[in-house]
C-alpha cells in the first residue's frame, strides 16, 4: 500500500464518498418533518382562534386588574398556562382557557389534531439542519476539487475506471445536494414565515418554538381528557 501514490488523500476521498449518501439520506427525512410542521403551523386557522380566546382571557384578567389592554403575546406564554393557578388550585389558566372554548366553540377543543406533526418531541433545530447541509456542500465540493486535482496529475497513477466512477458519483451527489438544497431553503421560508405570522424575533430557535407549542399542545390535550 506504501507504493500507492496519494494514498492519505485517496483514504479520505473513499471515506467521504461513502458517508455522503448516508448522511443525505439521514437528513432529508428530518428536514421534511420540519416543512410538514412549518406548513401545518403556518395554516392552522384553529390555532390561531384558540390564541385569539387566550388573549381575550388575559385581556379580561389585565383590566380587572387596572391594566392596557395587550395587543398580542409572545408564544412563550403558552407554556406557563398550566402554571397559572386561582383561588381553587386544580384550576389553572389553560382550564379556564378550555372553558371558554367549550362554551363558545366546543368544536375547536380538538385544534391539536390540526398540528398532528406536533405530537412527538421536536428533533433537531432548522438552524442546525441548515448546517449539516452547508457541511455536505463542502464535502461535495472537496470532491471536485480532488477530482480536478487528480486530472492534472498523471492519471496512469490511478485505475482505469476511477476519474469515470469519480465523475459519475459526483453528478448523483450533486442532483441529491441540489433536491437536499431547495428542501432546506423552502423549511427556512416557512419557517421565516411562521415567525412573521407570530410576531417571534427573527433569530428565535426553531427548537425553542417548536418545543413550546409541543408542551403547550400536551398540556391542552390533558386538560381537555380530564374534562370529558
């Protein structure tokens, strides 16, 4: 093995073209997980009503207690409704949440199953994902750039067939990157359009959001078991 040339460099080409596939394929699933959830969120109609009720409860609470009205809230709220007690203290903010919803549009106490792509633990961050595939561009790209360095080279030094299988997984990684790629931009706008929609900071973690609403969705779906 000592006598073949560039031997490090060939190792580590080898090693690359086989984890490359793997990795793409470990990441297009989850990316499509996100643009299913940015997509159900984003048009959920039943979601937003049930934080139109939450904030006219908090409205009705702000005026008893002297204070202005609130034109909105921060989704991080969600989480404290079940922590938000009165006088009785098996009575939080989301039962009385629930009440009203059940006395107004009893229908809309099944909003969950809207955001059915909600009912597992949020995975990995949209920031993060966009990293991953960044790295892959690179990986490609690393390729390329061997490949172009091999063809100056003296191609005797290398089997017959490399440069061509070379060339040939180079064009089957590039159609994967350029589908891994369009996926990954389309997460980013929905999910760029979710904090839009919800008046969130620009750089608010999908992991944080996503989580969230996935604590606030488990809470209201027990409330709402203890009721009926």
């Amino acid at each position: 093995m000592c006598n073949i040339s560039h031997l490090s460099a060939q190792l580590d080409l080898l090693l690359t073209l086989r984890e490359l596939p793997i990795s793409m394929n470990d990441l297009q699933p989850l990316i499509n997980q996100k643009i299913r959830m940015c997509k159900q969120l984003v048009n959920c109609r039943s979601f937003v009503t049930v934080l139109e009720y939450l904030l006219a409860i908090g409205n009705y609470l702000n005026e008893n207690a002297g204070k202005e009205k609130a034109k909105g809230f921060r989704l991080l709220s969600l989480t404290k409704l079940s922590q938000l007690r009165g006088r009785d203290k098996n009575f939080t903010l989301l039962h009385a949440l629930l009440e009203q919803i059940m006395l107004h549009e009893p229908g809309l106490a099944t909003f969950t199953q809207d955001l059915a792509e909600f009912e597992t633990v949020p995975g990995a961050s949209i920031k993060g994902l966009t990293a991953e595939v960044d790295v892959l561009k690179n990986e490609v790209q690393k390729v390329i750039q061997y490949r172009k360095t091999i063809r100056k080279r003296n191609s005797g030094a290398h089997h017959p067939n490399f440069s061509k299988d070379l060339k040939m997984a180079i064009e089957k990684y590039n159609v994967q990157l350029e589908m891994l790629t369009k996926a990954c931009d389309e997460m980013k706008k929905l999910y760029s359009a979710i904090l839009v929609k919800f008046g969130e900071p620009p750089d608010q973690d999908s992991q944080e959001l996503f989580g969230m609403i996935y604590q606030f969705l488990h809470d209201f779906r027990r409330a709402h078991a203890e009721t009926v």
